[in-house]
C-alpha cells in the first residue's frame, strides 16, 4: 500500500471541560461544559492531512474499551488507514482531560493509558507501510523506543517530521538525538525549544538543532505566527487574525499545513503560510478537529 503520510504517536479520548477560566494554586474556578473528543497530536495532523486529500495512515496502540473503540472508529469514518493500530487486550486507551478558558487557552493532563506499552518487537510485526513521510509526537513513557526502532527499519528515502512537544523537550538532546538525527522537519514551539536548549540565544540554539543534519526547523510562536529556517532562507511569518475559540490542536494543525506543502513541491514560505492557514482555521471552533479545513478551502499562490 502507498500512502503519503504516517503518524506514529499516542492516540487519546480528549476530556475538555470549558471554564471561566484556569485556575492556578489555591484558586478555584467552575466548569461550565464538557465534551469528549478524539485527539492525540500525531492523529489530529493525521486526520488534517487526511482531509487535505492526502492518503495516510497510523501507527498506535489502544484498548479493548470504549474509549478505544470511539478512536479506532474516528479514524476510519476520515479514511486514515487503520490496519497498523495495535488493539491490547490488558490495560486502557489513552485520555487527556483538558481545561479550555473562554480565550480558547487550555491545561492539558494526561493519562496515557497503553500508548506507553508499545514495544519495539510490536512495531516489526505491524508495520507494513512505507510512505513518503513519517510523522512523530510524543509518549509519556518508554514506547519511544519504538520509534526509534521504527526509524532503523525505514528506507532512506522515507522523509521524518518530528513535534517533540513538551514531553521530549523535557527529556533532552541526549534522550532524543537518535531521533534528531534521523529527522528532515523539526518542528517545535517557544517553550518547547527553550526547555530542549537549555542556550540562552535563539540563534545559537537554532544552530545546535541544525547541528544534528535537520533539513527545516519551525518554531512556533503561537498568536506571533511563525519561524522557518532551512540553512539557507528564513521566514518570520504572522499568524493570521481571527478569533480564538480553543488553541487546542493549533500546532497539530500547522504541522498539516506545512507537511502538506512539503509533499507538494511548495516553497519554504509557502509551506510555512499553509500551516499557519489550517492553524487559524482549527482554533475558531472547539477541539482539534472540528474546524480543520479541507483542499478546496487552502489558498493558493501564484
């Protein structure tokens, strides 16, 4: 089978609970509405890129409950090709609970449930595919052996895009410059490059990531748009201005934007414009998927 993309990360049931607001130590606040939907950040880019056209697939683990059977069935009903999710008969499907203020600002907490149980043995025997580009996210645990196991077993020509997150940059270079090595598209944000690169100057923390043979590093920077670099050209990009309902997924969806882009032949700049369009349109509706656009919506450039 050939697909263009493969997301190899956790799958969750995402809680959110809408509040007046966050509270922070020793305060309280209320919960003014509960949804429940399908997330996990290499499946919301996924599921991005699934409606852009492109043909993908998934490489994860659930369980046998109901939160894994609403997963399993929200990927298949956006035809992400599913025949590499491995169904544990122990344990539970992952779930993050989420706290989204009325400016769309969120507090993630995460139970990752058998996403952290993926063993290396496991991914020899799923993984059938060999796509144009793997995409990367983050676990809690040790399952990112497997990844890395997964990286050893791909062919060269395979492109890797990697979004840390906040759970590699807290483990380090060390623990993910197998990772690093191997990766063509980094793609971070603000915090996540200070707490990965410990240097206080942008530019010397750029250079050290690109140190490690990365074709293109993104940070990025939220309501400020984006950077791209490639070693030759940089763009400092704005986001676009609409309004924020929930930023939950925003990043997943600039990292469609831009890995579609990149499939297609787009320029650095053009790629890097794409993610912060499917980025704003993600962010005008609750949850990470509900607003992602589809082909015929994306701008086009002359």
């Amino acid at each position: 089978m050939t697909l263009d993309v493969v997301g190899f990360g956790a799958l969750n049931l995402d809680r959110l609970y809408l509040v007046n607001r966050i509270a922070g130590p020793d305060e309280e606040a209320y919960i003014k509405e509960v949804k429940e939907i399908c997330g996990g950040s290499a499946a919301n880019t996924i599921i991005a890129l699934s409606r852009l056209g492109l043909k993908t697939g998934f490489l994860g683990k659930i369980g046998q409950d109901h939160e894994g059977e609403l997963l399993l069935q929200n990927m298949q009903q956006e035809g992400v090709e599913t025949s590499n999710i491995i169904i544990s008969r122990e344990g539970k499907s992952g779930t993050v609970q989420g706290f989204v203020d009325p400016e769309g600002e969120r507090a993630l907490y995460v139970d990752p449930g058998v996403n952290d149980e993926i063993l290396p043995i496991e991914i020899e025997k799923y993984y059938k595919w060999k796509p144009k580009l793997i995409h990367l996210t983050s676990f809690v645990g040790e399952s990112i052996e497997a990844q890395k196991t997964l990286l050893e077993m791909i062919d060269e020509t395979v492109k890797v895009s990697l979004d840390p997150g906040m759970i590699y940059a807290d483990k380090g270079l060390k623990v993910i410059e197998d990772i690093l090595y191997r990766t063509n598209i980094l793609l971070l944000n603000q915090i996540e490059l200070k707490r990965l690169v410990t240097i206080a100057d942008q530019r010397e923390k750029i250079n050290l990531l690109m140190e490690y043979e990365i074709d293109i590093l993104i940070v990025k920077k939220g309501s400020h748009g984006c950077e791209v670099y490639n070693g030759l050209e940089y763009y400092e990009l704005n986001a676009m201005e609409v309004e924020c309902c929930d930023s939950t997924g925003a990043g997943d969806a600039f990292n469609a934007g831009f890995i579609y882009g990149y499939l297609k032949g787009k320029t650095l700049k053009e790629s890097a414009t794409l993610g912060n369009f499917v980025a704003s349109c993600c962010i005008q509706g609750e949850g990470a998927i509900n607003c992602l656009p589809k082909k015929n919506q994306l701008p086009t450039f002359d």
